[in-house]
C-alpha cells in the first residue's frame, strides 16, 4: 500500500510580489486635478487614464479647490484695464459689522471673497479676466 501523506500546497507570497504604492508629486496631483477641471470631463474618465482611483481624485480635487495642493507662495496679480468711457467705480458706504462676503467659484477652481457691497458691475468686468488664467 502507497504512504499517503497530506501535504498541503502552500504558496508564499512576499512584499516584493505585489506593486507598491505610487507616491504622486504635487506638480502630477496638479496637473491631472486640472485635466479633470477641462470640458466638464468627469472624473472617473480621467482617473482611468492615469490609473488613479476615482475617490483619490475627487480627494485631490477637493484639496485642490482648498488650496492645500498648488498653493501659490507668491500672490499673482492680473493687469486689468477697462476700455475707454468706463465710468470709474464708485466706492461704496461700508455697512459696519453687518457686512456680508460673498464666494464665488469660478470654474478654473479658483475662489474669490468678496464684500457683498461690491459693485455688480465691476465683478461683472473682472470675472471674465479671472476666468481666462
């Protein structure tokens, strides 16, 4: 009669077998958050391109939205210049303590705080400009 013996089959699976995790660079995280941004592209498309998970993204995203990732050191100033025959704006009274300030999102991310007495007019001519950058 043949010895039987149970030997199970063991595989051994070392740290070295599996991928390890990527580490992304802020100036990657940056631009694959601002190709999300384009055309209203959605999200789980561009993380599929570049082999993230969508929830990391959206993360991204959000961090992005909050200034926590491409957070500029410097502030960065615009030359705005009306045509001619635009009435200057007029400064308005401030209202004290009671004043309100306004976010406004702008579709590149950005975010802008401004006093609710600020001149419609004026948002009106400097949110196209802000837009464009």
């Amino acid at each position: 009669m043949a010895d039987q013996q149970f030997r199970p089959e063991i595989e051994v699976l070392s740290a070295a077998d599996t991928p390890r995790r990527r580490h992304w660079s802020d100036a990657d995280k940056i631009r694959i958050v601002k190709e999300s941004f384009v055309r209203h592209r959605q999200v789980a498309a561009t993380a599929r391109q570049h082999g993230v998970s969508p929830s990391l993204l959206t993360v991204w995203r959000r961090h992005y939205r909050d200034g926590e990732i491409g957070h500029e050191t410097s502030p960065a100033f615009i030359l705005l210049t009306l045509p001619p025959g635009t009435p200057a704006p007029t400064p308005v009274a401030q209202s004290g303590t009671d004043d309100v300030q306004l976010e406004i999102v702008l579709r590149n991310g950005r975010r802008l705080l401004v006093p609710s007495t600020t001149d419609p007019e004026m948002l009106a001519q400097l949110l196209p400009v802000l837009e464009v950058r």
